[in-house]
C-alpha cells in the first residue's frame, strides 16, 4: 500500500510538471509576439502586416490573431508539443499543395521567398528600412523558416537599436530556431531600454521556463511584469498569475 501511495503521488507531481510545461507551450504555440498583455501601449512594430503574428496569447473572445511556432524536436531547448499548435496557426499552414497535401517546410520556403522577393528589391535601394526589413522578416517567421526571420528581425533591430519591440520579435525568432540564450541576451537588451514592457517580461519568463527549465527565473519576471504594469486587464493577469501558482506548486513539490 505504501508503494502504491508513492507511486500515486509520484504520478501526480509529474503529471502536474508536465501540465506546467505543457501550459506555457500552448502560450508559446499562441504566439510569442508583439502587442497582447497591453493592448497596444507599447511601441508598435511598424509594417509587419497582418501576418506578423500579433498576439502573445489569444484574448477571451477573440483578442488578436498569433502566428508563432515553438516546437521542435529533443536537445533543441524547446517544446516539441508546441509544433503542431504553431502549424495549425501560421496562415500558410492552410494553403495546400498541388497534391492535395500540406506543404512542406521548404514548399514553405519557397512561397516566403516569393512573397518576400518584392520587399527584398526595396531593400537594396533602401537597406535599413526598419518597416520592410520588419515585414520580410515576418513573412520567414510566419512560414517557420526562424533563421532567415532572425536575419531581419536583426537588421531592423541594428537600424533602430531602442526598439523594445523589435527586439522581442527578434529574441521570439532566435527562441524558435533553438537559440534560447540568444533570446533571454535580447529580451534582457530589450528591458534594458524599457524595464517595465510587459511582452518582453512575460516572454522572458515563457523562454526561461521553456528554453532553460528555469521555473524561479520565470516566476520573477512574471513578478516584476505584474508589478510594474498595474493597468493590465484583470483576465489578463488571471493568465499571468495561473502560469506562476502551477509553476510555484510544481517548484514547491520538486523540493519535497
């Protein structure tokens, strides 16, 4: 009987850990983007469009639409579960190909680099258009080819280093292409210039929690995000606040 007592209770932490994980995947599946937690208040990425992914998490209701894809497989540092969530919302996820079937990540790339092309034209007369090079970059990030959106993404981020919100989109594409330190070294950049941004904090604490396993880190940027953002919507912080009691309990039983 006791064996099976610790067995049950051994079962219920891991299931609990694993329904952690598994809520901040959903969140990075929505989309780790620009724009949700304040509605609007922070510095707007210009002309990254309608398929840019602009929700950080899907609003009770309706809420803004997110394009971000944050699985891949072991070893990568990111959540595998995520992928299909992630594929389900690009909107070129939908679109099939000639037989019938969902394209591939390369048939992928091709309609990118195609969608892409015109804007890349602008680009060489006109290289740090920080509007464009935002759209070329969301048009890569959107079809999940992470890589060349970083490349974008970074480019528009040296053209206008203060941009909070440029650099969270780029610490969202490096996170996606499995560069989870190079995610946190931006956001931290990002907060270096705005302490107090909210998308950069609650991406901070997903990509620690996700990427690192680093449940304290993400509890205190959830903790700071709250505090220093107090005109936050009361289901928004709801959100905010149930990701940090799951991830407190799980951190509390780990120590027993």
């Amino acid at each position: 009987m006791a064996n099976q007592a610790t067995t049950a209770s051994t079962a219920s932490e891991t299931l609990r850990a694993t329904q952690v994980y598994g809520m901040a995947a959903v969140c990075l599946a929505a989309g780790l983007a620009i724009g949700y937690l304040l509605g609007g208040t922070q510095s707007p990425v210009a002309g990254t469009g309608p398929g840019a992914g602009a929700a950080l998490l899907s609003a009770p209701g309706g809420g803004r639409g997110g394009g971000a894809a944050a699985g891949t497989e072991a070893n990568s540092g990111r959540p595998a579960q995520a992928a299909a969530g992630a594929q389900a919302r690009s909107p070129h996820a939908g679109a099939l190909s000639g037989s019938g079937r969902m394209p591939s990540l390369e048939e992928m790339k091709q309609m990118a680099d195609k969608q892409a092309a015109p804007l890349k034209e602008k680009l060489k007369s006109d290289p740090n258009n920080t509007a464009v090079l935002m759209q070329v970059g969301s048009i890569y990030y959107t079809t999940h080819q992470f890589k060349e959106a970083s490349i974008y993404y970074g480019r528009a981020v040296e053209a206008d280093p203060g941009n909070v919100a440029f650099r969270t989109k780029l610490a969202t594409g490096l996170y996606q292409s499995g560069d989870a330190d190079g995610a946190i070294a931006e956001l931290n950049k990002a907060l270096g210039y705005d302490p107090k941004d909210a998308n950069a904090l609650f991406n901070l604490g997903l990509i620690r929690l996700q990427g690192k396993q680093d449940g304290k880190g993400a509890v205190a940027a959830w903790q700071k995000l709250l505090k220093d953002n107090p005109q936050m919507s009361a289901d928004r912080k709801a959100q905010v606040q149930k990701l940090m009691a799951d991830v407190m309990t799980t951190l509390a039983q780990d120590r027993k």
